[in-house]
C-alpha cells in the first residue's frame, strides 16, 4: 500500500499497481474498487459532520499527473473526471480544504 486514510468508517487505500480500494471499517468488507493512473500526489476528499466537524465520509480521490492536470475519482461511482485547465508541469502537491469542499493544487 502506497497511500492509505482512515474516513468516517472506510478504509481508502492505494497500491503500488495503482488500485484504489474502499474497505468498510464494521464489516472489513471491500465497498469499492477501482484502478487510477499513474499520479505525482494525490488527496483524499471527505464530506464533514456538521456538528462534529469530523470526517463522515469518503467522497472522491484527486489525483495529480505528470502531465499537470487532476483527476477526481468520484465514490462510490468510480467516476473519474479530469480539470478543464493544467498546470505547465507536473502536480507537485495536493491539499483539500475540507471547510470550503475546494482542492488547492501546485505545480
């Protein structure tokens, strides 16, 4: 495993062979799976508990690329959508700002 968070009662986590899987916490059961392409960074998106202002649930993973642009991969749908715009080189690195719902990016 290269990259792993712990949201809300899911496990995310990404290998080596780029497989992204989302493994529920109860019941160790895998909810989701998917496979990305190759990213310099990536960051985990999350919806918050109002009232907690804790992680509730995973929401996407956004990948940055050599090429300098993200892309998100949607959960559970598996979605992936890509940014209309790019950096001029590589994604260097990635923060989500969970108060605002925005990815911030450096390339």
């Amino acid at each position: 495993v290269t990259d792993m968070w712990a949201v809300g009662f899911s496990v995310v986590s990404v290998d080596v062979k780029r497989n992204v899987k989302v493994t529920s916490s109860a019941s160790m059961e895998t909810v989701f799976t998917t496979r990305v392409e190759p990213a310099t960074c990536s960051v985990m998106c999350y919806s918050l508990q109002e009232e907690e202002d804790i992680a509730a649930s995973p929401e996407g993973l956004v990948l940055g690329t050599q090429a300098g642009s993200l892309q998100l991969v949607q959960m559970p749908e598996g979605h992936v959508l890509s940014s209309s715009t790019a950096h001029s080189d590589a994604v260097q690195a990635l923060d989500y700002l969970a108060s605002l719902g925005v990815v911030a990016s450096i390339g």
